[in-house]
C-alpha cells in the first residue's frame, strides 16, 4: 500500500508540536534561574524542513533519522575562578554570598568556596566550622559551579581584587568586573556596602532571581552550630510558659549603642537604648511575664532598667547551655556569637531592631521568608498604649523587602 504524503506531513508536524511543547514545559521551571534554552521557532522550522525532505528517500514507512539531541543550557567550562571571604558577622555574610554567585554567573566562572575572617588580624576560620559547606555546594548545582579550594598552581597573591557594590547588577559586572577578569583570568570580590539596601527591586532581571537563590537557598548551619541555636530557643520557649512558649528577641548591643549613639534622621531615631525599649514593649502590651532574648553577649549595667520591668531578659551567658559556653561564647573568637543571635533572631516569636542597620534587614529578610512578620520597629510612644501593630516594620507592611520579590 502506497504511502499518503500528506498523512506523513501531518504526523511530522504532530510530533513537532509536542517536542516543542515539551521543551516549554520544561523550561518553565528553569528560566527563572538559567538562561533560555539554545534553539528557537527557527530552529524548529528548520527541522521540519529537514523531515519533509527526508520523505522522499523513506520506502519502508514514515521513518525519519534521528537528528541531533536538544541539550538543556548547561554552564559553560570555566577559564578563571573567583575569590572572596565572608567578614563581619552573618548579617554581611548574606549578601557577600548573593553577590559572589551574582558575578561567578555572569562571568562564568568557578566560585572557590570562602573563608570566613572576623574583625581582627589573623581571626581566620574555615567555612565549614559555621556553615555546611556541601549543603552550599549541592545548592548551587546549575547554576554556578563550586570547588572548596583554589587550585594549587594559582596563588592568591596573583588575583586581582575587584571591589563589589551590593546588590551588585549585571550590567556593572559586564563593564567593570569582565574586563579585568578577561585579563587577569582570576579575580578576588571585595564587596561594600554604599547603603543598607535591601528594598525589592521594581523589575526582576535574571541577576535578581540568582541572587535570591543564594540569600535563602544556600547557608545552613553545620551541625554543632545549628544544635547550640536550638538549645537556646527551646530554653527560652521552656521559660516563656505564661506566654504559650514565646518570646521576643531585641538586638540591642551596648558597644554600638555607645559608637554610634541614637541620633535623629528622618523623624525617626536610628537606634533605642535599654530604658526606651522597656517602656516600649510595656506601652504596646507586653506584660512583666514576657521573656527577652538580648543580642548583648555580657551583662552590662546599663540593662538593669530593663530587666526591672521585664524580669526574663536575658543575655548568651546565663541562658546558653553550659556545655557550649567554653566553645561558642568563652572563646576570643566572636563569629559564633553574631551567628548565634542572627539565627536566634530569625526565629522568635517577635523580633525588635533597637539599632537600625543592615542586622535588622537580612534578619527581616529571614523572617519574611518564614512568614515570621511580627517585626516591631521601636519608637518614642506619647500616651500611655499604643497597638503593636502600629509599629509593624515597613518591610512587612509595604511587602518593599526583597524577600518578597523571591518567595510567592
């Protein structure tokens, strides 16, 4: 029986459809994090045009040979790699992270996994003594490739170092970073931070979304860390009984208070000592039984008038665990520390920022994701109440916060 060509055409455009369709659906889930797949309505057409053509040699049915397999955007070989350490505190850890893999991507390079170096000369520890670093690397799978070290043959003294603002964009990478990545072929970020910016932005752009990924996708505590922090809150919520087992956490930190003193801007004051959030919290509702998380590691003197109001306030020292204190707190390390208070502070029932900074952004940012929104924004309260939701953060009321951009 002979063969209907039309039959053939039909069936060949047919198949077409759902390769194309498949490819789609596919895509769907990538876009977002990749680049779009190589081939477009042109490339389809061509192969159509191909199969019609192969019609005319076929005797034994509507056979085609297979052609060349479509490949999903795969990250091309890497020529250099790029360097950097995380400094500061997990606060900057955050966005140092976002902003290393924000560049790697567009470069197209290999992200060496970071060190971690405190505040003082010679402060140096490894990445997996605070995060899991193959939960890091598993994370970033596709979209940026990662190795735990520098190859040997290439010595940091020969990297360049490039400045990196936050929340650094793809159009500043591909005219100041490339270029010198091109040249030198290996490159150590150095990022800074112009301004506490972590307000969503008013178009997603693919930088955005790679960013997202590696602000709430990719830092997991190591395991000893994360048992101390869970310790913690689980004493806290065994002491807040009368409160159903919640509590509020405050950073308020003595020595910053003292640096940077509360000064006005904007009609607003820019950090609250320990006097001004016991009147607070009291004025908004909270009662004597109310037990406070403080980020001040050691009792400082000038907290007493808090805790006359709010007797469970409490520091690291008398409500940490005793088996951890020699590790976590009685070392001259104090990365652990600031670890400790952001993860702590991420999971409180309530949340205050005595200090404005980027602390209480990337701890919002946190909470935002988890849904955790009762954030209160301290301030000067007239009357004898007030209702806490009146000073519920802008991040939360407005939905501005770049969380909200990364999560449905």
């Amino acid at each position: 029986m002979g063969v209907d060509l039309r039959q053939v055409v039909a069936g060949i455009l047919t198949l077409t459809m759902f390769v194309m369709l498949g490819n789609m659906i596919k895509r769907d889930h990538f876009d977002s994090i990749t680049e779009k797949l190589p081939g477009d309505v042109q490339d389809v057409a061509k192969v159509a045009e191909e199969g019609l053509r192969t019609i005319a040699k076929l005797s034994k049915g509507p056979w085609l040979e297979d052609g060349e397999q479509l490949k999903p955007y795969e990250i091309e070989e890497s020529r250099g790699y790029v360097t950097f350490s995380l400094t500061n505190g997990p606060e900057y850890h955050v966005s140092q992270i976002a902003d290393a893999v924000v560049v790697a991507r567009v470069l197209r390079a290999t992200l060496v996994v970071p060190d971690i170096r405190g505040s003082k000369p010679g402060d140096e520890r490894k990445f997996e003594d605070v995060y899991d670093v193959n939960k890091f690397i598993r994370s970033l799978d596709g979209v940026v490739k990662v190795v735990k070290e520098l190859p040997e043959e290439i010595s940091f003294r020969n990297l360049a170092v490039v400045k990196v603002p936050n929340r650094v964009t793809e159009d500043h990478i591909i005219e100041n970073i490339q270029p010198i990545f091109k040249a030198k072929g290996n490159i150590r970020l150095a990022t800074y931070f112009p301004s506490v910016n972590m307000r969503k932005s008013t178009e997603k752009s693919n930088a955005d979304l790679v960013a997202c990924l590696a602000m709430f996708g990719t830092l997991e505590l190591q395991p000893d860390v994360n048992e101390v922090v869970d310790s913690t809150v689980e004493r806290l919520r065994t002491l807040s009984r009368k409160s159903d087992g919640r509590f509020i956490s405050v950073d308020l930190r003595v020595d910053l208070l003292d640096n940077k003193g509360c000064h006005e801007g904007n009609g607003r004051k820019s950090c609250y000592g320990a006097h001004e959030i016991a009147v607070f919290l009291r004025k908004i509702g909270y009662d004597k039984d109310t037990t406070i998380y403080l980020t001040q590691s050691r009792w400082d003197s000038s907290l007493s008038v808090l805790k006359d109001i709010f007797p469970k306030t409490y520091t690291k020292e008398n409500i940490m665990p005793a088996d951890k204190k020699e590790k976590f707190l009685d070392s001259a390390d104090s990365e652990f520390e600031k670890v400790i208070d952001f993860y702590l502070c991420s999971q409180s029932d309530a949340f205050v920022p005595a200090i404005s900074g980027l602390f209480y952004a990337n701890v919002a940012g946190k909470r935002i994701a988890s849904g955790k929104n009762q954030i209160l924004i301290p301030a000067d309260i007239s009357g004898s109440s007030a209702s806490a939701t009146d000073f519920i953060s802008p991040y939360v009321l407005k939905k501005n916060h770049m969380a909200h951009s990364c999560f449905c």
